[in-house]
C-alpha cells in the first residue's frame, strides 16, 4: 500500500474509528465478490461509516485523493455490480437506523443499511407494510435494494422499489448530502431527483436514507398451484384473473415442468403439489386488508371456470398457514436448486406481458435448435413481463465446455428481446457482467444521455467505476473468474 494510500485510511479511521477500516485481506475477502463467484475484485480497504456525516467524509476525502468509492449493502448482487477493483469499498451495515414511521402519512424513513425483512417488519405495530419482498430479505438492504431498483414477487401489485420510494438522502461525488428526505406525494418543484438515483447502482451517488410507502397490512390470503398445458395458457389465465381480481392479484409466477421437477428432485422437504405432470404452472397470490374477503372463493370460482373450459388441468389452494409456505417454496427454492443440474446460463428479461408467451417459445425453439439438448427454465414474476430466462446444460456435457458458448446464448435471448421491445434487464440491474449488451441493445441517445449525467454527476469518475456504462478507459482490471451460476 502506498504511502498516500495509508494516510488516506488513517484519516477516514480517524473520523469513524480504526476498528471499522478493514484492510487485512482475511477481513476483506467476503466484501470482495459476490454470491454467484462470476469476478474476484480488490480494494485498498473496507471502510463502515456509522451515519450520513461519516459517508460524506470518507466519500470527500475519497475524491481528494481520487480513490475510487464503490458502495456495499448486503452484498446479494447478481451482475458484479458490488464487486470492487481497487479503492475503497464502504459498506452501508451500520447505517441500520429506521428514523421515522409516520402511520398517518402512511410512511416510513430507512437508514440505507437496514435488513430488508426488518423493514417488512416494523411497520406491522402500525398495521403497515413495506411491501417489497425478495428470496434475499434476510440478507440484502435498502440501499442495495434502492440501487437495482430491486422487483420481486410483489411487483404485480405494488411495482418496483422506484413505485415506493418518496424521497431520498444521497451523499454525491464530492462528498456533498442532497436532502430529498420529503414524504410528499406531489411535489412538482423541478427535476425528479430521486429517479436519478434509483437504479444507478451507485455509480451516480451514493443513498444512505429513504422515505419509503406503506401499505395496508394484507389480513386475508389465499395462494393456489395450477398446472397449464403451455405457457400461452397460463398467460390466459393471468388476463382473466386480472379481469376478476384485480384488486387483490398480488402474486403471478410462473415454473415450467422442467423447474418443478428439479425443485422436488433437490428441494429439501418439497412436496408435489398436483397428482399429473404440466407443461407450465402457476403460484398465484390474492391478499387484502380485509379479514373477512373470501380470497379463498373468489380463487375457486375462477379457477373452477377455468377447469371446467379446459383453460387449465389441474389446480389446488392452500387450505392452511402451512399449505401456503409448501406452495411458496417450490418457487423459492428453484433457484438454489438449479446449479444442482450443471453449468447454468442465466438471462433477466423483460418484454410486454402481451408477448411473454411468444418470448418463451421463440426462445426455447432457437436455443434448442442452437444446442440439441440444452433444458430451457423459464420462469419468474410473469405479472410484470420479468422472464428469469435460463439455461441448464444438457445431460452428460462438460459444464466448462457448456458455459463457453455463454455469449452466443446471449446473443439468441437478447436479440429476440429487442425485437419484442423488450429489455435485457429487468430486475438485477446492469452491473458489469451485461455492461457491453447494453451498449448493443440501448438507444445511442439514451446511452449519450446516461454518460453526461455521469460525468456531470462524478466528473472524476470515482463512484463505482466501469459499472452499468464506460464513460473512460475504466473498464476492471480483473476478469472474471468463472460463469458458474
């Protein structure tokens, strides 16, 4: 480390404490990759600043010395975008204060740090809730959360986390805090700065509070498994309970039976939910604030109809607390589970719920034709047009010799995409592992745009350099280590 190096950790220690600068390398490592193992990046240090004050210092000082700032919630990221190459990582982890819930407002002000599924929590004394939920919650946080844009199941009925934030604390590439910390529902008093924030991935500022809605607290739920014949039929199904139910839809996700078999064959304690075998299911979720809403009915009336027509084979709903967590996790599990068959190409795309049928048998037909053998899963948040659309290898091929043709996987889904106007992320964010498909898919205005705001917004490029777009010679020294997810 060199000497400029040093006299920066001490001065950042000096503020926050040397016991919450981390730069021995035992210490460091689980800050310096993600989950799925795709890039091993580096740092000079891990730096837990303990409030907003303490991350404008360490993020001034940063940009004095021009030290690189990449921020770190809970570390759950699917698309490198947390993974550090040089400088200093600053992990949001003590910033877990939730300031403020406002029941009357019908709101609640988060510290950047805080656990998801504490949030979720918190606000139940109120009847509330933060209704954003992820397979992740025990993990990630608000401001990793924040950062992605983080969907879900609940996106159907709720939205993204951009549809649920009110106002946002961000400290800037100079190390100055906007205060955009406002609960207002209308505020028309110039750009929408908060927008610029969310879904950045810490390459434009870095959020460390949030003012975030509340909903009602759901009383009643009524959650059902249905086998279809094709993926088409599901999706038909989907209009009509959009139709009938649209006021308490809350959940919509889709499993092929080739995701089904892999859950019961590798999920601990899983259970078939149907007698048959399907083509495609279905885990469907009504909720209301209402104790007394006959969910349970109001699913069995329209779920009869649609047996009795033939739009779909089979169908049970939960009759207990326990029956609903069975029926959840065979959507849970499937993706810790899928690893299990092999070397796994994964995709995140969105296109129009219109055309989600049509993407899942364009593409299935394209990369079976490309690789005789190949297990195409197709599954996820079909509500919101959100395809998890991934690919297992065939039976029996080497995984190394499987993953190698990653790019030209990417390149069948991704075009077949765009050419439904469709997007080639939609939930996990940019990060650096779809960095260059983003150049070949996104509008050459839009990316124009983007690279302004960033050198406007970081004109010394420190903020998570070389994520979601270039805007310099900023690309990772490292590469990856292996596509292995």
């Amino acid at each position: 480390m060199s000497v400029d190096a040093t006299r920066l950790l001490e001065r950042i220690g000096g503020r926050i404490g040397p016991q919450h600068v981390l730069a021995d390398p035992a210490d460091m490592a689980g800050y310096l990759t993600e989950s799925r193992g795709l890039y091993q990046g580096t740092a000079l240090a891990v730096v837990r600043p303990a409030d907003t004050g303490e991350v404008a210092f360490t993020v001034r000082e940063c940009a004095r010395a021009g030290v690189a700032v990449v921020a770190q919630g809970g570390n759950t990221g699917l698309v490198g975008a947390g993974v550090p190459f040089g400088g200093v990582v600053l992990s949001t982890a003590r910033l877990d204060r939730i300031r403020e819930i406002d029941p009357v407002n019908v709101t609640m002000t988060a510290e950047a740090g805080c656990i998801l599924q504490n949030l979720r929590a918190a606000p139940a004394a109120h009847d509330l809730l933060f209704p954003l939920w992820l397979p992740s919650e025990g993990s990630c946080r608000l401001g990793g959360n924040l950062a992605t844009n983080a969907g879900g199941a609940n996106v159907l009925r709720y939205g993204n986390t951009r549809d649920l934030v009110l106002g946002l604390e961000v400290v800037l590439a100079d190390g100055r805090v906007w205060n955009g910390l406002t609960g207002l529902r209308k505020d028309n008093s110039g750009y929408d700065l908060k927008n610029l924030f969310v879904g950045s991935e810490g390459t434009l500022g870095i959020i460390t509070a949030a003012v975030l809605k509340l909903v009602p607290r759901p009383k009643a739920t009524a959650t059902a498994f249905i086998g279809c014949a094709s993926a088409r039929r599901t999706l038909d199904l989907f209009q009509r309970l959009r139709q009938s139910d649209d006021d308490t839809l809350t959940a919509f996700e889709l499993m092929p039976a080739f995701a089904l078999a892999m859950v019961l064959k590798h999920g601990q304690g899983t259970v078939r939910p149907l007698a048959g075998e399907h083509q495609s299911y279905a885990l469907i979720e009504l909720s209301s604030p209402d104790p007394e809403a006959d969910l349970a009915g109001r699913l069995e009336a329209v779920l009869g109809a649609a047996l009795e027509e033939g739009l779909i084979a089979d169908a049970t709903i939960a009759a207990s607390e326990a029956q609903n967590q069975a029926l959840w996790r065979l959507r849970e599990t499937l993706s810790e589970v899928q690893g299990l068959e092999g070397g796994s190409i994964k995709h995140d795309v969105s296109v129009p719920v219109s055309r989600v049928a049509d993407f899942i048998e364009a593409a299935e037909a394209a990369c079976i034709a490309a690789m005789p053998g190949i297990r195409p899963c197709s599954f996820g948040h079909v509500g919101d047009g959100n395809i998890h659309y991934n690919l297992s290898q065939p039976v029996g091929m080497d995984k190394a010799a499987f993953l190698s043709r990653w790019e030209t996987f990417n390149r069948i889904t991704h075009d077949i995409v765009a050419a439904m106007n469709g997007s080639i992320s939609a939930e996990h964010g940019i990060g650096l592992i779809k960095r260059d498909e983003l150049l070949r898919y996104k509008d050459p205005v839009a990316l124009d745009l983007m690279r302004t705001l960033k050198r406007a917004l970081d004109p010394q490029n420190i903020l998570n350099p070389g994520k979601v777009i270039a805007v310099a010679d900023d690309a990772p020294a490292a590469l990856p280590v292996a596509k292995s997810a």
